[in-house]
C-alpha cells in the first residue's frame, strides 16, 4: 500500500475509533482494513478533506462449504470507515462509488450474489443512505455482558431436563439444528443447498464427538424439545474481533419445538449456558438474529441482549442502486 494511502488509513481510522467509542463502548477499535478487490474507495468532506474510505471484499463461497447455507454463495461486502459527527453525505456518496464499482463486475450480476455491508447499530445517521441504495436490515449481532452483581437463580421449566448433548445424540440434535434452518429461511437469511443436511450433520457428528462439548438437550419425558449450541472463545475467534469485550464466546443455534414455545424452555436452556459462561469468566456473548424473526428479538432482549452490529444487504448484489 502507497505510504499515502497508508497514511489516510491511519488518520481515518483514528477518527473512527473516537466516533464508535463515543457511540457505544462495545465496538472493537477500527481494524486495519482488509485486503480488498482493489484501491479504496474514497470519499471527500465539503471541506476537500477526505471524510471516509471503504473497501470492497469479494468471497466465492464453495458449494461444499457449510458458510454457503448463511448466504449467497458470492458475497460483496463493503467495510466501511466514515469520519465526522453525522456520517449521512460521505455514507450517501460511497454506496454510490461502490454500486457503480459492482456495475462493472460480471460475477456481480447473477442471481446467488449479496452485496453487504456491517454497520454499528447504534450508528443512526447513515441509515437513510444505507435504505436510499436499496439496503436492507438482514440480521444483527447482538452482545450480552457478564452481569456484575450475583447471577440470577437459576429456573428451571416444569418437567424439563437439561443435559449436555453427546455422540449418541447426533439425530437429534442434527433435527433440532435443519428445524431451525427451515424456520430462518423465513427471514431471507439462510438458503438451503443441496449440501446443507450432509454438512450440518458432519458438522454436529465432529463437535459432539470433542470431549467437552459446547451442546446441550433440553428433554421432556425422555423427548428432545429444546437446542442451545455456545462457542467457546477459542473456537469464536471468526467473531470476536467484532467487540471490545474479551474473552468473547458465541451463541450459535437455540430452537424450541414449536408445540413447546412460551413455556420457559428457551430461558431455562439460556440460563443454564449463561451460569457456565459466566462462571468461566467470559466477558462477553455475542449471537446474530434475524432483524425480523418476530421471536428472536423479544426473546433475547429479555434474556440481556442488545444490538451491536446490524448487517444491511441488498440481494441479489444487483438489487444496490
Ligand atoms: C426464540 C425461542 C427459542 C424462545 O423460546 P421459548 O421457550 O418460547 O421462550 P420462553 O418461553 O422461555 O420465554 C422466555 C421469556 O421471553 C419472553 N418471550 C419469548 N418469546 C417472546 C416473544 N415472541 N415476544 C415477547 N416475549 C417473548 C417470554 O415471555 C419469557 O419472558 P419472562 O421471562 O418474563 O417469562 C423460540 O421461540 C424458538 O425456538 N423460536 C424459533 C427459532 C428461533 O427463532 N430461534 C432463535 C434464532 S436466533
């Protein structure tokens, strides 16, 4: 990278470090941008100074992979680093730059393509520009920090037993687990492929088969009714740089058997894995919900989760205007 550039990184992004501290305390520190597809794109304040820079991420994702179940399987992701109290006018001009950038990329143009960009939720005087080029609330990453006084006694659900889940329980927990994806799909995240049974069953075969698995059944007369699936810090780290907090752990899958919702299941397994995460010192949980799951959202702010990160995606990528 051109020491110039390198420079203008630098400034920026010591800009945007006091912005997001100053909006909310969770937010990591800007990273150092990532490789992108080419130059930065950059954009000027009225004052001629540069006001922001984004980088545009190309990712083919394999249809052998289970990551392409979580989204389009090419994924044009924007990251980007905008300066000054209300960020509107440079936010407005680099969707700008980067649809007309994306215009003229063939692998852009096909039906299974997303363009992305993460945005700090609490980060409001974009939005207009993220909705004006045709961006949608998809999902967000949510943050629950380990509370400081004494834990809430744990309660359980009447009839109810939680277990850690083991090898034998591969069936079960892989019906829990596709439930869940078939429940999502609603919600204009996930897309079933023609891998995505065989993947998520090696994938539940391989963690339950590690001695200390992060799985746990919730069961009722000997029938599993309830999933929740964690990440410890060292298997999270694909996350983790996405807050301040560490050690940072993940929440990865939680489902209850519909005939058994509103009964205290889904807060009895999330207590149960909140006591263990918080007895081990984790300092942070992050998880992703969709925007609109008409249960999640409810369900995990009552459980002590708020908004970090909310990811705007236009879909497919030609859908940025
Ligand atoms: C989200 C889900 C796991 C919640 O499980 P549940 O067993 O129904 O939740 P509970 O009965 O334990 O409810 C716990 C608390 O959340 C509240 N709550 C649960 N769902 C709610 C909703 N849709 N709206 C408002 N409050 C809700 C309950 O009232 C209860 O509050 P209380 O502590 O004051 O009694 C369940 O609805 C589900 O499996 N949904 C489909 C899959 C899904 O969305 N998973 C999450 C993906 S991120």
């Amino acid at each position: 990278m051109p020491w110039v550039v390198r420079d203008a990184v630098r400034d920026i992004n010591r800009m945007v470090s006091r912005r997001w501290q100053a909006l909310d305390r969770l937010l990591p520190d800007p990273a150092a941008l990532p490789a992108g597809c080419g130059a930065p794109l950059a954009v000027n304040g009225d004052n001629g100074r540069l006001a922001g820079l984004g980088i545009c991420v190309h990712q083919h994702i394999p249809a052998e992979s289970l990551n392409q179940t979580w989204g389009a399987a090419d994924r044009f992701t924007l990251v980007p680093r905008l300066a000054g109290q209300d960020v509107a006018a440079p936010a407005d001009a680099l969707l700008s730059q980067w649809r007309d950038h994306l215009a003229g990329i063939g692998a852009a143009r096909g039906p299974d393509t997303s363009a992305s960009v993460v945005w700090p939720s609490q980060d409001i005087t974009g939005i207009r520009a993220l909705l004006r080029h045709g961006l949608q609330p998809v999902t967000v990453i949510a943050a629950r920090v380990r509370p400081s006084g004494p834990p809430p006694a744990p309660r359980g659900a009447y009839g109810v037993t939680i277990r850690a889940a083991g090898p034998a329980d591969e069936e079960q927990v892989t019906d829990l687990e596709l439930r869940l994806i078939r429940y999502d799909m609603h919600f204009g995240g996930p897309v079933w492929r023609a891998a995505t049974a065989r993947l998520v069953r090696a994938e539940i075969r391989a963690s339950l088969a590690r001695p200390a698995t992060w799985t746990w059944l919730a069961e009722r007369a000997g029938r599993a009714v309830g999933l929740i699936v964690a990440q410890p810090p060292q298997d999270a780290g694909w996350i983790t740089g996405m807050t301040s907090l560490a050690p940072a752990a993940y929440l990865q899958t939680m489902f209850v058997d519909q005939q058994e919702r509103g009964t205290g299941i889904g807060a009895a397994l999330v207590r149960h894995v909140h006591a263990m995460l918080d007895g081990a010192g984790i300092a942070v949980t992050l998880l992703h919900h969709s925007q609109v799951n008409p249960l999640s959202a409810p369900f995990w702010y009552r459980m002590g989760y708020r908004p970090l990160w909310t990811s705007w995606e236009a879909r497919p990528a030609s859908a940025l205007r």
